[in-house]
C-alpha cells in the first residue's frame, strides 16, 4: 500500500497538463498587476457544517471520475474571496460560503468525494491549475474560446454586468457606451476587463471618443473604495457583486445592469474530468438543492436548466 505522500506524488503528477499547455495557461493570466494571494484551504472544509442541502451521490457521475480522484476521493477546487454573495468568508471565520463554494459542494456531493476549496486570487486559478494545484475552479468564470484553449467548462449558472457608480450617478452614465473616456474600475483577470473593455473600446474609437480609462483590482471592495473617494468614475464586475454591494453601501448605486449569460465550472483539459462533472451537474441543476442555494443568497433567477458542455460566450 502506499503512504499518502506517495499517493499525493502520484495524483499531483498524473494531474499536471504537458508543458505546452501549461505556458499556454500562462499566457491567459499576463493581466495580472500584483503578487498573487497563498493558496489555503477554507476552514470550511474540516470537517463543519457548511448549510448546504444534503444531495444524493450520482453513481453514474461518480463512476466517470478519472482514478486519481476515485482514489483519494478529494476535489481541490480554487475560488476566490472577497465577494459576496458568489464566495466570502462568514463574518469572523475562515468558512467559506457563497453560491460558488455551496455549487461546488454540491458537485461534490453528486461525485461522492470531498470538497477542498483552496482560496486564491482569480488571475492566478487558471496558472495554479496548470501547475497542478488545482482539478477545478467554481470562481464565476466566463468560457471564452481563449480559455477553452487550455479549459474544458460546464455551466452552473448565469449572470450578466452591472455598472456601479457614486450616489447620484454624478456623471450620468446610463449604459456600457457612458464608459467612454471614464475611469473605471475592473477586476484582474475578469471577463469585463479582457473581453468587455476591449470591445467597447472600439466602439468608443470608432464615434471618435476616448478609450476607457482602465483601473485594475483584486476584489471589487477596492474597487468601490476608490470609487467612493472620487478616484473613479465607474465599477464594471459582475452584476450579483456589485447589486448586492449596493444594498449594503448607500455611497453607491447601479446605473445598468446587463448580457446575462452563464458562468462555468473550469478544469483543465485532458484531466478526465469533464464527463463526471457534466454528468454531476446535470443532476445538479435539476434538484431543489441547486435551487435552495441559488435562493439563500437572493439568485433564484440565475438558475440554468442545461449544463452546457464548452459552449463558449
């Protein structure tokens, strides 16, 4: 029999990507403007009651697991902090809660293997699994043919932008084409920042007005301090963050809100992982669970019926 650190050898090795797809990973995390957070785990998942709804195991999902995962029953699985209500920590824990942590839960649950959340900065997920470290992440990310080239996703929910301006909306910013020749602030390595942006600056180029004034973050409560301060004219994050920001700070408020369109679970490609996932959430997005969760944090109406296999945005 071998030792578990034997056995974490063998799984950290046969769940590494080639080299080639590894750099490629690389490439998609150049956005990145600061030292990226440690990894660690959520206390969470020690062992504590985390409050989500209790979900049969699939067998039919659970037997489609690649061996490592069969084997040590765990799946590591990277999400990012600091953003109520996809993923926080409980006030005065280290228990990580949210639609995105309960999801994964629920995944697990359904595979019949233990949940590890390891909490990281977003621009660092995809990197960290490339290296290994991670077998998914459940972090609100967008599939984009760019991230399919090192990715394979299944859609566990949808939501779309929201544009978070000062009290008053001083500017007078009414939707995405306002932005022009704004400050705004974005999350590193978000969807808005590399797909969003860029697009609307074209437009905004093309009717000759000035390009977006980009300010980079890692978590959207820097984002609404510099907004609040006057440093900002405009915060563009994903629309559950910044509503539910709004409820809880009367300096802000939400000037548009926008493109819903669903959110997947990512993991490496060549891991095995896909098909037990897919088969897994399928199950998921069918049950009362996935709605009680999605209820519990006010995003009833971000429920999917189908969890799409690649079906890039």
């Amino acid at each position: 029999m071998k030792t578990p650190a034997e056995i974490a050898r063998t799984q950290r090795s046969r769940r590494g990507l080639p080299a080639a797809v590894a750099a490629a990973a690389l490439v998609l995390a150049v956005t990145a403007c600061g030292p990226s957070a440690t990894s660690r785990t959520s206390a969470a998942e020690t062992g504590q009651d985390t409050g989500v709804p209790a979900l049969e195991v699939n067998e039919a999902a659970a037997r489609l697991l690649p061996e490592p995962i069969k084997s040590t029953k765990v799946l590591r699985v990277a999400i990012p902090t600091n953003e109520p209500p996809t993923q926080f920590y409980r006030e005065g824990t280290q228990e990580m809660t949210g639609t995105n942590p309960d999801v994964a839960r629920l995944i697990g649950q359904a595979l019949g293997v233990k949940v590890e959340i390891q909490v990281a900065n977003f621009d660092s997920i995809i990197p960290g699994m490339a290296a290994g470290r991670y077998d998914m992440t459940v972090s609100s990310m967008t599939p984009t043919a760019k991230r399919m080239q090192v990715l394979d996703f299944v859609d566990y929910m949808q939501m779309g932008n929201s544009i978070a301006v000062a009290q008053g909306n001083p500017r007078g910013i009414k939707d995405q084409k306002s932005l022009c020749g704004g400050k705004v602030g974005l999350l590193t390595g978000s969807y808005q920042l590399t797909v969003n942006v860029p697009e609307y600056d074209r437009a905004c180029t093309a009717g000759g007005r000035d390009t977006i004034q980009r300010s980079e973050f890692q978590d959207t409560r820097q984002a609404i301090s510099a907004l609040t301060s006057g440093r900002l004219d405009a915060v563009l994050a994903d629309s559950p963050i910044l509503n539910f920001a709004a409820t809880q700070n009367s300096q802000i408020e939400i000037a548009a809100k926008y493109d819903f369109t669903p959110v997947g679970v990512g993991m490496p490609k060549d891991s095995g992982l896909v098909k037990a996932v897919s088969a897994a959430l399928s199950a998921v997005v069918k049950s009362d669970a996935y709605l009680k969760v999605l209820g519990k944090y006010g995003l009833e109406s971000s429920a999917i019926t189908d969890a799409r296999i690649n079906f890039a945005q």
